[in-house]
C-alpha cells in the first residue's frame, strides 16, 4: 500500500475587481476570477498487483471565497492502471503537461480551467504499437461524463473520444496524428424539456450523425466540437523538441478544413537535463491560438461557426462558469455564456532555476479580442504576465510567490499578488 496527501492554501490580493488572468485561469478550478483564498487536500490509497498494474483509490476537499463559496470534491476516483490501459471513475484531476507551459495543456478544447467532470474514462497507457516497441501504433480514449453544475441544460451529458495512429521510429523521433470528438447531448432544457437521450440519439452523438431536436434541424447531433491533432517529438542536440498544431472545428465545414487557418500551433523545448542541472531556462514553450476564420465565407451551409457557443446548449463549453478549453476564450460579466471567442493570441512561457536555488514559471500572452461571432462586443488587446518563484522548499514544505499583471488597452492596468503554501505529508 502507498499513500499520499497534499495541503495547499493560497491566498492574493489585487487592484481591481477580479484578479490578474493568470492568477486565477488554468488554476484547476480550485481559484476563481473574485477568489482571494482557496485551499485544497487530496489524499490517495494505491495498492499494486504486481509491478506494472495497481488500483487507486483517491478524493479531494476544496474550498475557496468568490463566486463559488462553498466545500466541494476537487476529486474523488477510483482507478486501474497497468502497463498499457488506465481506466477511471469518478472526478480526477487532469495530468500537468509541458511542466505547466501550455495555455490549453492537452488540446485547444479541453484546457485545466475548469474542475474535471464526473464520469467515467479509459484510455491507453502509452502507445500500443503492433510490432515490438516502435514503428506503427496508436493512442485512444473513450469517456462518458455528466455535467452536475447550474447550467441552462441541466444534467447535460457529454461523450468523448480520441484516436491518434503514431508512428516511432527506433531513434528518436514520434508523429502523432488523429481526432478528439467531444458531445454535449440529452439533459433537460428548460425551453424544450428533457431533451432526446435514446440509445438511438446516443449512437448519432458517436458517430457524430445529423439530427433534429423537437423538428428543429441541427448540424450534428447535440453540441459538437472536435479537435484535429498532429505533434512531433524529437531529440536533438540533449533537447525535447516538440511541434504541436490542433485544428478546432464543430461542423461539417470546420471537419473539412473551411476553417482555416483557425486553431493552436505551438513549439516545446526541454533540457532533457533539467533535473540534474540548475539552468535559468529549462523548458521554453511559444503558442500561437487563432480563432479568426471560423468559416467564414465558406460557401457551405453549414459556416459561420460560433466556438464553444451553442443555441440550445446555451452555458456552452463550460462548467460551474469557467471555459473547459483554452482560458483566451471568456465569458460575459453575468457568467452564463461565452462571450468573446474571436481572437489572436501570442502564449510565451518559460522555467528554469534562478540563482542556482530558486525554481520558477514566468508567462506572458498577448491576444487581441474581438468579441463573438457576428457580434463586435469587444474590441481590445491584452498583455497578461506571470511570475511564479518557489521561495522555500524544505521537508515537503513549499512556499511559492506568485506575481501577476494585466496591461489592458481600454481599462486601467491590474495588478495582483499571491502566496501559496504546500505541504506533502505522506
């Protein structure tokens, strides 16, 4: 038997109305836009069967100040994993990748903004290749999970999937490519009630089939949204590299590229070193998120898309009022709907090692914001900047100083500052 458990409280303070953006996005939901204090504990029972599979079982306890004032689970899961399949239940926090780099971490649609959903998940391991460890292979996941927050559909369900074929060489060199589908469907609106949930209905959100909500036609059925992705991994030179490029779409136009140039495009570099040696930079990570098109002039009937919005889904892609996928796409002052998805953003970000002793994350995006689709809303640009310095580390107690501002074209500069404190106990 293993165990595990974690303490954080944070604390901040900050010169306007809500704090800076990357002071409160990407915070796993645990740090919302108004919150000055939040604080969490996740604890973890792991047992294993043999050296390659173990079971887990976790839960989690957060609460923080601001729009959400209450206690809630941050996790709570049970978990099978061996060597090549990891199967879920419950609400488990998502896995931390490009060292917390990323602006969207996994993909451009599904981002650690939000608090994970509860449901169910399995997915691979690691790459299952068909002849001994590299050449052709694949990934694939596959999850059901219901949204329990107040929401405009009430128990709105959502369907994912993803498949990637990858092919590694017997050096050093991966390329991935493949899909992520993700679906809202059935719940209970309360314009049309319950809404249609038949096994029938379930097998056109797989397949992501056209269908028709109380005579009105729709595209597909229920609130679709997919993601294209290619990413290629390389060494050279003692560096990680990685080239990471999603295409976002949630039509018919969109999955036949109408849309682009629409979507992520990023570059990741890591010393492969970067544990063993103290280095001011470490890991270097650039995106560039583009949301202009979104076919536009496409000639199809299906254009003019509206990202991450939806007629009768109206919350949208979002959970408890925070945007599941990149945090650049927002939402209104009443926090019930996306309200600005048309936009450019530059994403710099990097980590290493401060006078031989001090590890920490600086973050600077610039994007350009034009509100959503056919509605000039907005029109500003931003400069969102973030320092995070570990300043103490000594028996699993962590203390870390976090600086954030927000220049603003059209609004006065906001400026924010926060502790957070960490202790591991087991």
């Amino acid at each position: 038997m293993e165990f595990t458990l974690d303490i954080n409280g944070f604390g901040n303070a900050y010169t306007t109305e809500e704090s800076p953006f990357w002071l409160h996005s990407n915070k796993r939901g645990r740090i919302d836009e108004t919150a000055n204090f939040s604080t969490w504990a996740n604890g973890s029972a792991r047992t294993y069967f043999n050296n390659d599979s173990f079971m887990e079982v976790g839960m989690g306890l957060l609460f923080q100040d601001g729009y959400i004032d209450r206690l809630r689970f941050d996790e709570s899961y049970i978990r099978f994993q061996n060597s090549w399949l990891i199967a879920t239940a419950g609400r488990k926090q998502e896995k931390e990748l490009y060292r917390g780099l990323s602006a969207s971490n996994a993909n451009i649609a599904w981002s650690l903004n939000s608090r994970p959903l509860l449901g169910v998940r399995i997915e691979t391991a690691e790459p299952i290749f068909f002849v001994n460890d590299h050449g052709l292979g694949f990934t694939a996941s596959f999850a059901e999970y219901i949204m329990d927050d107040d929401r405009y559909v009430k128990d709105t369900r959502v369907h994912h999937k993803s498949f990637n074929l990858v092919y590694k060489s017997s050096g050093n060199f991966q390329l991935s490519a493949g899909l992520q589908q993700y679906a809202q469907w059935a719940g209970t609106s309360p314009e049309y009630g319950k809404l249609n949930s038949s096994f029938k209905d379930y097998l056109n959100v797989f397949l992501g089939l056209k269908d028709d909500v109380d005579g009105r036609e729709e595209n597909a059925a229920g609130n679709q949204i997919g993601v294209y992705e290619v990413k290629l991994n390389t060494e050279i030179n003692d560096y990680k590299i990685e080239l990471i490029y999603n295409h976002l779409f949630e039509d018919g136009s969109g999955r036949m590229l109408y849309n682009t140039p629409d979507g992520r495009y990023g570059i990741y570099v890591e010393d492969m070193y970067m544990l063993s040696e103290n280095s001011w930079i470490k890991a270097i990570m650039y995106e560039l998120y583009y949301t202009m098109d979104q076919s536009e002039g496409s000639g199809t009937t299906d254009g003019e898309d509206n990202y991450f919005v939806h007629n009768l889904y109206k919350s949208g892609w979002t959970y408890e009022n925070k945007v599941i996928g990149v945090p650049f796409i927002t939402m209104n002052e009443e926090r019930t709907r996306v309200y600005n998805n048309t936009l450019i953003a530059h994403h710099l970000a990097f980590t290493g090692v401060a006078f031989n002793e001090y590890l920490y994350k600086f973050m600077a995006s610039y994007r350009s914001n034009y509100g959503y689709k056919g509605n000039d809303v907005l029109d500003n640009t931003i400069l969102s900047t973030f320092l995070d310095a570990e300043v103490y580390n000594s028996d699993n107690f962590i203390i870390d100083i976090q600086l954030g501002a927000d220049f603003i074209s059209d609004a006065p500069t906001n400026l924010g500052a926060g502790v957070k404190l960490s202790k591991k106990l087991y």
